[in-house]
C-alpha cells in the first residue's frame, strides 16, 4: 500500500541546535500532518499543512517549530532552537483528502533525543 | 475537550483466545474513530474506521461498533493469533477544521503460544 518515509529514522542532537526532520508523503496526496509522541504517552497533533499554508497548530507547535514543503519535495518540521523537551519521536502523514473519512496514511516515526 | 480513553495498557493473551480492547471518547462533534495498528519498528496503520452508529465494521478479523449513545469503539477479535502482536490506537477525529486525529494512549497487545 502506499507508504510514508521519514528521514532520518534517529536524530541525536545537542540542545541549541536546529534539526530538521524529512518526510516523504504518498505522491498524490495533499494535506500533511506532524504528530509528537513522548515516550509513554500518547501521540498528539503539532500542525498540519496544505496547499503551502499551515492550517491549523496545536498550542505544542512553539514558535520555535517551522513546517515547509519547497516545490513537492519533502515535508519538513525545523526546531531552531531546539530544547530538552522537544525528545519524543515525531510522526509524519499524509492523506488525499480531508474530512472524517480520510485516512492519514502515517511513516514509522523520526526518534529524536535533544542532550 | 475532546479525548479519547484506553483503559488497559498491556494486554498478555494466549493465542486462539477473544480480545476486546477498550476505546471510549467524548467530543462534542460527530464522532469519526478509527483503530490504528502498529507492529515494532513499523509505522501505524489504519485497521478500522466508522461514523455510523450501531454498525459493525470489519478487517482482518478484527472488528468493531461505534455505539453513540455510550461513546464507545471497542475493538475485537474471536481468536488471537502470533501475529496480532502490536500496539493499538484509539483515535476521534475531530470533525472540524484540520480533521486531526486525537489519540488514545494505545493498548499493548501480546500474544503469547
């Protein structure tokens, strides 16, 4: 089925830093969501992109998060700076449509650990 | 506000034994749930999804009822197998603006031979 990839899989980082996290979506799909989930607890929404703009965030989405998606590339979350909180793995989806019924199609996560 | 609640953590079962998992929400919109599946080092995948109350909905053996008036998504199967060994997500998706999903805390399910 189709798949989203994420890149890289582990990012380990030193606290100030800026990482950036990739994602691949589906190819023909057009909305994009970032999701964080801390270790133990459940998964939770950041923000999520369509048609170059954000369209919604969470209040976890800090000023310190940025999304882009330059030309069809990849999906990306930035973190300048970055902070000891910001360790969790973050989950990257995409889904063709919106509305109730529309599946997010979810990657196997980017762990990163902020030291 | 909205949320979604998963009773039990950790779940240990021999094979070929029932399975219920608990799933219930609240939100003050129509409800969308959806059971996602995740197996070690994979990514989630959706297993189940409904909006029609008191309808059972199925996939690969596993099924469940969206009953409203109670706020529930148990998710099932009759006989667990091997391979049934993952992690389960309750998820409501909100059904304005973003249609983000909210999570529950997930149920870890072992089987066990």
């Amino acid at each position: 089925g189709p798949k989203v990839l994420q890149i890289p899989s582990h990012q380990i980082i030193d606290m100030g830093q800026m990482v950036t996290l990739n994602c691949d979506p589906v190819s023909n799909h057009l909305y994009f969501y970032w999701y964080k989930q801390i270790l133990g607890q459940q998964m939770e929404f950041l923000v999520n992109f369509y048609n170059g703009k954000v369209m919604e965030k969470s209040k976890l989405f800090k000023d310190q998060f940025s999304v882009e998606r330059p030309d069809g590339s990849y999906f990306t979350l930035k973190i300048q700076p970055t902070a000891l909180e910001d360790s969790a793995v973050y989950f990257c989806a995409s889904s063709l449509g919106t509305g109730g019924h529309a599946e997010q199609f979810f990657g196997p996560g980017t762990r990163l650990t902020v030291l | 506000g909205d949320s979604v609640t998963q009773t039990e953590g950790l779940v240990t079962l021999t094979k070929g034994l029932p399975v219920m998992l608990n799933c219930t929400y609240q939100t003050t919109y129509s409800p969308f749930l959806f059971w996602y599946v995740q197996h070690l080092n994979e990514a989630p995948k959706l297993l189940l999804k409904s909006s029609t109350d008191n309808k059972r909905t199925e996939h690969q053996g596993f099924y469940a009822t969206l009953h409203k008036s109670s706020s529930s998504f148990h998710l099932q199967k009759s006989s667990v197998q091997l391979s049934d060994s993952a992690l389960y997500f309750c998820a409501l998706s909100l059904s304005s603006g973003s249609w983000q999903l909210i999570f529950g805390s997930g149920t870890q399910l072992t089987v066990m031979p």
